[in-house]
C-alpha cells in the first residue's frame, strides 16, 4: 500500500476477555519502525 491509499477489511484476532483495545502497532517487516493506528 503507499502512501496516501486506503484499505477497508476486517483484521481478526483473539485477545483476553475483558481487555479494551486502544490502538494497534503494524510493521511492515520485522526491521520496520511501524505505525501505530488508534482504534475508535
């Protein structure tokens, strides 16, 4: 994806019951710095 594209889909996955998710951190690599996406 490059800059300024959007992506729209569903990105599932299990966390503990009761836990409140604030934001994400995605890589697009394992030497990448990442982003952090706050979640709404």
């Amino acid at each position: 994806m490059n800059p300024g594209n959007t992506v729209k889909g569903k990105l599932v996955f299990d966390v503990p019951e009761g836990t409140k998710l604030t934001s994400l951190e995605l890589h697009d690599s394992l030497f990448s710095d990442g982003v952090q996406v706050n979640l709404k």
